[in-house]
C-alpha cells in the first residue's frame, strides 16, 4: 500500500503570534537587568573642589589657565603618590576611582573619587584635593597662582550606580529591542504558498493493488 501524503504543516515559530518574540525578549531582558542590579556591588561618588587664586603679580585669566593645567595633572603619579599617604589607599586603585574636570569659565577643578564605601570615597577626594593644593603652593612662587581647598567631599548618603530597577528598565528595553529585531528577520510564508495550503484538497488513500483487490472479492 502506497504512503500516504500528509499536508505540510507550519512550524511552531510560524503558530506563535506575532508579539510574542517581544514579550519574551522583554521579560528576559528585565529578569537580566534587575539581577544585575541587584548582584553588582554598589558605588558611592564624592567630589572636592580647589579654586586657583591669582596673587599680587598674576590676574584672572592665569588663574584659569593654570586651573585648567591642574586639572590635567591631579590624577598624575606624582599627585597620587602624595595623596595615598592621606587617602590610606594604593595609588593604583586613587588612579582607578578618581576624576578631575576643570570649567572653561571659571578657575575651579572638581575632583571626584568613586569607591564600594562612601567614606573612602570622601577621603580618596580630599586626598587628591590637598596633594593637588600641595603641588600648586610648591610652585606658587614661578606660577604666582596658588589653590585653595573651595569645597571639602562629604561622605556620600546614596549610591552612584545604577539601581536594579533601572537597570532592569534598560535590559527589558534592550530585550524588546532584539525581540523586535528577531520579527523583522523571521522567515515568512509567502502568500502564495498560505493559499495553497488552505485550497489543497484533504489526501485520500490511493487506490489497493490488483491483489488485494483480487483477494477481497
């Protein structure tokens, strides 16, 4: 007896709805997101700020010129090795979890320390910010600008890093993203062959052989 045609059938990936790739990748990201949230360690961030101040001989436009040239040096080995004596830390990790930005209007340099503990942080800052100040009045009498301690850090009350539920906002984003992607780039039927499908007559069994039928008579 001859097989038996079966009609093709759709794939499991073709039955699904359509939204349905989103929605996972959605949930996935999310679930991803908040657990990284949740398992990286936290960071707190403390910033100190120093003001370079003219003396009798220099004016303020020196004062921010040099401002800008501290901020470039305050994280240089010569500024850390100074300030690890203060901040109780490695210079490696002072090179690591600090940052120093100048304004282009005024002469102050901001220098922020990030640290897993909000008291470190606060020490790693006005250690850079005093050795900085140190170097400064070192060279005050070539320079004739000096720096001054503007506002000392104060041990952070809230953590700098994002929150599990922020990161969980930007992985479901990013799921939805690629869940949407994946649409785009799914194999599709063409119209014609749904047509096809749905115009195709149900299979019969073929005919039997002479000797069966020869046999049932």
């Amino acid at each position: 007896m001859t097989d038996t045609q079966q009609p093709a059938r759709p794939s499991r990936l073709h039955r699904l709805p359509s939204w349905s790739l989103v929605a996972a990748g959605v949930l996935a990201g999310g679930l991803l997101g908040g657990a990284y949230g949740e398992l990286k360690t936290p960071t707190y961030t403390a910033t100190s700020y120093v003001i370079a101040v003219p003396t009798d001989r220099s004016d303020t436009a020196s004062a921010l010129g040099f401002a800008q040239a501290y901020g470039r040096v305050a994280t240089q080995v010569a500024v850390l090795a100074d300030a690890q004596v203060w901040a109780r830390v490695p210079v490696r990790t002072l090179r690591d979890g600090v940052r120093a930005e100048t304004s282009p209007d005024a002469p102050m340099v901001s220098i922020s320390a990030t640290s897993a503990h909000p008291s470190v942080a606060a020490d790693m800052a006005n250690a850079v910010a005093r050795a900085l100040t140190k170097h400064a009045d070192e060279a005050k009498d070539d320079t004739h600008v000096g720096l001054l301690q503007f506002s000392r850090a104060i041990k952070p009350t809230s953590r700098s890093s994002a929150s599990a539920t922020v990161t969980g906002l930007v992985g479901a984003s990013a799921g939805g993203l690629l869940g949407a992607l994946a649409l785009l780039v799914r194999p599709r039927r063409r119209p014609e062959e749904s047509e096809e499908e749905a115009t195709r007559p149900a299979a019969v069994p073929g005919p039997a052989v002479a000797a069966d039928a020869h046999g049932a008579r």
